[in-house]
C-alpha cells in the first residue's frame, strides 16, 4: 500500500483486518513524515510496514519512526514516468514497492525458502524469510528507526547503485 493516513481509521482498520483474515500479505510504506510516527495502515500489526534507506544505507530524512518492520532501498530509484520515459523517485512508498516485489520472489518459489505450498503461506511465514534476508541496521534487533533491519536480496543493492549512476 502505498498511501497513509496520520491517524487510525475504523473503516480502513476493517479492510486490513478482512484481507489478512483470507490470507493477503499487506505491506504499507509508513509515511512520509520526516522522522514523526509512522501512519495507517503500517502501524496496524497485521501490516508489513517498510520506510526508506539511500544507496548508502542510511535511513532517508522524509522516512518515518515507531511501529517499523524492515527498510527498502526508496530514494533515487529509477522509475518509469510518462510519455514512454523514466524518472528518478524517492519515497516510502517506494521502498514499499521494492519490498512488496522481494515478497513476490519468494512466493514464486516457496519451496525455495523452506515455506509450504502457496495456499498455506501467511504473513508470519512471509516475515521469517524477511528477516533471514535482513541486514540489522542501527540499534541491535529491532528498532524504531530500521525495523529489523534493511531486507537484501539479489538484485537490491545492485538496482540501487544503478539508480546511484543515473544521479
């Protein structure tokens, strides 16, 4: 999910809760709110929430604190635009997207990472292999600031230097 609210919402609360009772993994970008608390839906527990690092592993100033998951690479990230062409874009919502496309790996090939057939993949398990992939970033385990950490995978950090050349 890439949008945020700075404040709980019964309705969307509801939906979070309904989608996740049927076994829907929901990641959510937790705001851009320059290091204030992170929003809704990433601060319900049922959500993977994600913020923002740079190429250089550092936390990105818009990217928010408190109820954090795991980080993703969401700043300078070259993107498609419109008119056939690309731009470079930076945000949590970003960095949702490239974590949301690391989950869509692993559940190509479950088997892969030790996880039973799709039908019987939920979100615990989608956030144990996370945070085999996670690279602790700041204070030891989890923190308010990294989550548990920056989630790498093959492609990450070499999509990100990419994006890093294009600056």
């Amino acid at each position: 999910m890439s949008f945020s609210t700075s404040s709980d919402n019964p309705k969307l609360r509801k939906a979070v809760l309904k989608a996740t009772k049927h076994g829907i993994i929901i990641v959510a970008s937790a705001r851009n709110s320059f290091g204030s608390k992170a929003g809704f839906p990433a601060s319900y527990n049922e959500v993977i929430s994600v913020v923002s690092v740079n190429c250089k592993n550092q936390i990105s100033q818009f990217s928010s604190q408190g109820k954090i998951d795991f980080c993703s690479y969401g700043e300078n990230i070259l993107s498609t635009a419109p008119n056939n062409s690309y731009k470079l874009s930076s945000g949590n919502s970003v960095a949702a997207a490239h974590l949301t496309a690391i989950i869509a790996l692993i559940l190509s090939k479950p088997e892969k990472w030790g996880l039973p057939p799709k039908h019987s993949i939920n979100k615990d398990k989608i956030y144990n292999v996370l945070l085999k992939l996670s690279e602790d970033l700041g204070e030891k385990g989890k923190d308010n600031i990294f989550g548990f950490g920056l989630v790498k995978f093959k492609f990450s950090y070499q999509f990100c230097q990419l994006c890093k050349a294009k600056i």
